[in-house]
C-alpha cells in the first residue's frame, strides 16, 4: 500500500505540486466565502468536499493540462491576455469543482507511468 501511495500521490515534482495546491486552497476559499457571506454555517459534509476537491485538484489539473498538450501539441497561439486568464480561471474552477471525478485517472495515469519507469 505505501508503495501504491508513493508510486500515485508522489509522482508529480513538488514545485508543481505546491503551485497547484496554492490556486486549489484559494478556489476553497472563495467558495468558502461565497457560501458563508450570509451568515450560513457549512455542513461538514460541504466543508469535506471542500477538502478532497482542494487535495485532489492537482491531479485534475494534471489530467486537463495533458489533454490539452496532447490537442494543441507544441502550437503557440496568440490571443488577448484578459480573455486568455479568463478562460484559465474557469478551466481552474472547473477542475477543482469536478477533481472527486477526474482525478483518478490522473492518479491511475501516474501509477501506471512509474510502475513502467521502475520495471
């Protein structure tokens, strides 16, 4: 098992890793203001998905960020930078409000990758 985990939730390089980490704790709050701005208290439900989204969001990233690559392969575009981080800060949203369910396959991508690489 903790061959498992390190081979999975280590494959990625640490400086990557804490960049996403910063973007996904700063999407939780946001989301955590916005949904307690009028006074309401979060379920603990809530507040857990909060969490698993925010530690699974680099995954879910990794997944978006290698399908991209993969369409667009090394073609550089050129387009107005406003609407460029617009379209970033949504991607960015969407992958950590759906990470519960992309993530996995990052992860098993990963685990699959350094298994490879090991053997």
């Amino acid at each position: 098992m903790k061959e498992f985990l390190r081979c999975t939730f280590g494959g990625l390089k640490t400086s990557y890793l804490i960049r996403q980490y910063i973007f996904g704790v700063l999407i939780a709050a946001f989301y955590f203001n916005a949904a307690t701005s009028n006074g309401q208290v979060l379920s603990l439900g809530t507040m857990a998905m909060f969490a698993i989204n925010t530690l699974l969001y680099p995954y879910s990233r990794f997944v978006y960020e290698s399908i991209v690559e993969f369409v667009l392969g090394e073609n550089t575009f050129y387009v107005n930078a406003i609407l460029m981080l617009i379209v970033k800060a949504i991607t960015m949203v969407i992958c950590w409000g759906a990470a519960i369910f992309i993530a996995p396959l990052g992860l098993a991508y990963i685990y699959y990758h350094q298994m490879k690489t090991q053997s």
